[in-house]
C-alpha cells in the first residue's frame, strides 16, 4: 500500500496492495487508485517503439521485457493512449496491459518521439482536398488527365506510408516533398483547354466533374453562413449549384481565366455562360469579369435582379435588358471589343445582342483575369452555372 508525505506531499509505496488516494485543492477534489506490486513482481518492457512527431505510435502485439530476471516475450492487451502528447520530441510513456504466461500485468512502453518533418500534417491536408473537391477527369476541354490525378494519389498514398515511419530521414521527406509537388504540378498541367481546334482561357462544362463535391480549380472568395458550391447531376447534364442559407449569406466563386485575355484590332473576347435561377432573392452576380489592375476592377457585369436580365453600361448604370423566369436556364455571351473598352451581350444565342457596345464598368487594366459569379449577400438563395466558355476570337 502506499503512504503520503505530508510534508514533500509525495506517495510512497509501504508494501504491496492497492491505496485510493484522495486529494484536495480549491474545492476540487481527485482521487487515485494505486496499485503498489512488490519489485521482484515488476514487468519491465526492454522494446522500445519510435513515433514521428504529431503521429499516435502503433504499439506491437508482443514485446521484450524482463520479468524475475528472466527475459520474457509479453502480449501487449491494452493501451491507454488517450491524452498522451505525441506531438513534441522526447519520451512518451504508454500505460500498457501485458500478458505472461496468461497471467495480467500493468506496465509503461516507453515510444520515442523523433522528428516527423510534418509529413502527416502536409498528407493529411491533401487527403481532406481529395476528398471534398470534385477533380474534372476525361479527354475534353477544362478537364484534368485521369492518369496524372491518379499519379497523384499514388504519391499521397505512398507519402502516407512514409510519413507513419519513424526511421524517415530528412532527405527521404525532401524526397516525398518533392514526389508529391511535382504530381500535383503534372496535374495542374495536364488541363485540357482545346476542344474542336478552340483553345479556351477558361472551360467548365463539369461533364468530368464527380456530383457532391466543390469544383476543383474554381476559387472559393467568399462562402459564408452555411453557403455551399456543389457539383449537381440532373437528367445526365452536370452543373454547378450555389445555395445560401436562411441565414443571409454569400456564395461567390471566380473562375480564373489561363493566360493572357486581351484582344487586338478585330480580335473581340466572348466569354459564356449558362445560368438558372431557382427561388426567388433579390440579386446575383452573373458575370463579374475582372481585370488586372485590381481585385475590385470589373471590365463588364452580367447580373440579375428580381426578375430582370441586367447589363451593366458605364461605371454605375446598370440597365435592365429583359425578364428572366425562375427555373428557365438562360445562356449568356458577352462579346468584348478590348481596344474600344465596349461590349455587347447575347441571349440564348439570338442574334441581336440584348446590350449593344456597352461600355466596360472599369476601362482600366492589360488583361482579364477571370470571372466572379454568385450570390452577394442574400437568404435562401439557389443559383446553377453551367458552360462556362471564355476564348479570343479573331485574327
Ligand atoms: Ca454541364
């Protein structure tokens, strides 16, 4: 049993038995079970195990350990990892349940905790990417190679083996590092942007894309109070839907465009969309379409506005070109003439534009940069994108 200092306030073990010990402080009370063994009866583990740092250690079924002298092999029965920190260098003690010869002993695994470089936090990122965006795959325009997404979660997967050993030295991290960096840059460059001979600065029909999922390589810039981006599935065609909440909200994405989108002489850039509106809020971002002189500079605006087709002509005027209906997909086509900093807007491909040499909203800039579209700040909103298709055309 076990006797209490009162002086040093340490326990010390009397004799063999078990002693509850009850401690007190500012109102707060503990107690302690303590089980005293005589020291001929302590099982000593000889093996030791070593963790990356921030991993919880995988203990082994059967460890070396010394019992009466002797050197004995011990079935590890239970562990008590609850509450242990792995997550800094040094020496972590493990309360153990070991077996000999069919009879219970308690017992401490003494796990050494060695430098993990990060390896599991870096996997552990790219896993959660993996599993909640909707990577596009296939053969056409504004698709990824399925082959190089598949190198990729190769590289996770053995990334994930490496960073559960504890042998792994720097230079294999760098290595991994630098596996993994590379099959995501394979990825990335593997974006198909040409389909039937036209080469697109940006393309997203989300025929590859996987339903449930957020759309990989489209950028979130504000989802907020319980907005959502999801690629949906209705009647085999794949869209984009943004919904927002009860609870006031924004749900706007950008569309970055590749390379430079400019336009020379009789050169003009169509940028298209497709869009349905499903439940009736106030006002959605169509197309706000951006240039490079600042993250608020928008060249042209499509938008909608209780009920209305919107064309925005000028830096505030922003006119009314025709009803919309609620459940109705509508396609939309800008038509930019870059050196005149005009442009002119088409519905459902008719052929006389709705706005017609428009003024951009902001004149400034070299190039376009990309596209925001969504919901600004509104509840219960449901919005769907489709098609978008944005090319230079012209000599
Ligand atoms: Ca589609």
């Amino acid at each position: 049993m076990a006797g209490v200092d009162p002086a040093t306030h340490t326990v010390n073990a009397v004799q063999a038995g078990t002693a509850l010990i009850t401690a007190s402080y500012g109102g707060k009370q503990t107690t302690h079970h303590i089980t005293v063994i005589a020291a001929s009866d302590a099982v000593q583990v000889t093996s030791t195990v070593k963790t990356p740092s921030g991993v919880v250690p995988v203990l082994p079924g059967v460890v070396n350990a010394v019992y009466h002298n002797q050197t004995v092999q011990a079935q590890v029965t239970g562990s008590e990892t609850a509450g242990l920190d792995f997550s800094t260098i040094g020496t972590v003690q493990i309360p153990v349940t070991l077996k000999i010869s069919g009879q219970e002993f308690s017992s401490t695994i003494s796990v050494e905790v060695v430098p993990g470089y990060g390896l599991d936090e870096i996997v552990s990122q790219l896993r959660s990417k993996l599993a909640n965006n909707s990577y596009p795959l296939g053969n056409g325009a504004g698709n990824y190679s399925a082959a190089k997404y598949a190198d990729f979660v190769a590289a996770v997967d053995q990334a994930e083996a490496l960073a559960g050993n504890a042998e792994l030295t720097e230079a294999q991290f760098n290595a991994a590092l630098n596996t993994l960096t590379e099959a995501e840059a394979a990825l990335l460059n593997s974006l198909n942007t040409t389909q039937n001979g036209i080469t697109y600065k940006a393309y997203r029909d989300f025929s590859g894309d996987t339903a449930g999922k957020y759309p990989y390589g489209i950028t979130a810039q504000d989802l907020t109070n319980g907005a959502t981006a999801v690629v949906q599935e209705e009647a085999g065609n794949k869209f984009l839907r943004l919904t927002t909440t009860a609870v006031s909200g924004k749900a706007n994405l950008f569309l970055p465009y590749l390379g430079e989108v400019s336009a020379a002489g009789n050169q003009r850039i169509v940028i298209e969309y497709r869009v349905r509106l499903n439940s009736n809020f106030q006002y959605a971002n169509g197309a706000m379409v951006r240039n490079d002189s600042g993250t608020s500079n928008y060249s042209m605006v499509t938008a909608f506005d209780s009920g209305k087709i919107l064309v925005q002509n000028g830096g505030s005027n922003k006119v009314k070109v025709r009803d919309f209906s609620l459940g109705t997909w509508y396609a939309i086509k800008m038509v930019a003439n870059w050196d005149a900093k005009t442009y002119s807007v088409y519905i459902n491909n008719e052929s006389v534009p709705v706005a017609t040499d428009f003024a951009f909203r902001h004149t400034g800039g070299s190039t376009l940069t990309g596209q925001l579209f969504g919901v600004d700040g509104y509840a219960n909103a449901s919005i769907d994108f489709d098609d978008f298709k944005v090319r230079v055309t012209g000599d």
